[in-house]
C-alpha cells in the first residue's frame, strides 16, 4: 500500500525560488544489545520462558540536505518499531524527528543562511509546505494529512490550499525559475 511506503519519510516540498536547506536535528535511537533468553519445554507441563534483553540507547547525529527549488524531497526517517519480520538494527525511540529549515543565500556562507521559523516537530508520513508570500518572505505550513480515500498531496496545506509553483504553468509552458516544462 502507499500509506505504509511513505510512513517513514517525511516530505518537504519547496515552493520558493532559491534552493532550501533541511536539517534533522539529532534523533535518540535505541537499539537491542542482546537476544532474548527463550526456555520451551514440551510435556505434560509445558513452560514457555522469555528472558530479558538489553537495550541502549544512543543519538543519531544531525543530518542535512538540500531542497531544489520547486521541487519535493522525501527525507528518510529510522523506523520507530522493531519487527521480527524485518531485520531492523536500531529504532526511533520518539514518535517525532524536529527540523529546521535554512534558505540558502548564493556565495554565502553556510553557517549564516537565514533560518525559516524556529523549527518544526512531524511525525512520519507528514510533511512540511515551504512557498514564498508576495514580499518574498518564505512561509512554511504543514501538509494536510494522508487519508485512506485520497491520493497523498504534497504540495496541499492544512488548510487546503495548493502551494504547487506549477499549477497555474499553461500546458507546454516552461517555468521561468527552474525550468520545468508541463
């Protein structure tokens, strides 16, 4: 199903006309050290035993990418749940990854791009809208929420409104920022 291939990733779609930086702030992983101890005995008085395993926990370090503008990123979150089925070595031990999102300035200095808000908490599956107002400002808004009857929408906001740069672009036209043809 989509729902479950895009549960851990969360989706940044850049509206803006310059190139957008996303960083994830360090995330806690918690990881299982050791098997469990598991005791069967067969018989007239069966046992079933499962001893404990030891966990640790350690942070993942911060990691950033960039965003191309007028483009989508589905930025790859750890998965939150350990499964037998799935050989899965470490796991998110919060539900939620914080962001933070900086425009990139052409010949500046990485370490002094402007931040865009005070950084954004999401949760898998979710994702973030990052568009430009009519002075220039960047805004960022939250995409409205996966349903099970409609197609996933990255470019919609919460409060419906479609911040796609090329939605309004004629059939055969081209954009003049990034150059996609329709």
């Amino acid at each position: 199903r989509d729902e479950e291939k895009g549960s851990q990733f969360i989706s940044i779609a850049n509206g803006t006309p310059s190139r957008i930086i996303v960083r994830i702030e360090p995330i806690r992983m918690v990881q299982q050290e050791e098997e469990r101890e598991t005791e069967v005995a067969l018989g007239a008085g069966v046992k079933l035993k499962r001893g404990k395993g030891r966990l640790t926990t350690w942070e993942k370090e911060a990691e950033e990418m960039s965003v191309a503008r007028h483009s989508l990123h589905n930025v790859p979150i750890p998965s939150d749940s350990l499964s037998i089925r799935k050989k899965v070595k470490a796991v998110r031990v919060e539900n939620s990854v914080k962001l933070r999102i900086f425009t990139e300035i052409e010949g500046g200095d990485r370490e002094n791009f402007p931040e865009v808000g005070a950084g954004y908490l999401l949760g898998p599956g979710h994702g973030l809208v990052v568009s430009s107002d009519e002075n220039g400002r960047c805004e960022v808004e939250q995409t409205r929420d996966r349903t099970f009857f409609t197609k996933f929408n990255p470019w919609l906001s919460r409060m419906g409104v479609n911040r796609d740069p090329h939605d309004e672009l004629h059939r055969r036209g081209k954009c003049p920022i990034c150059g996609f043809k329709k």
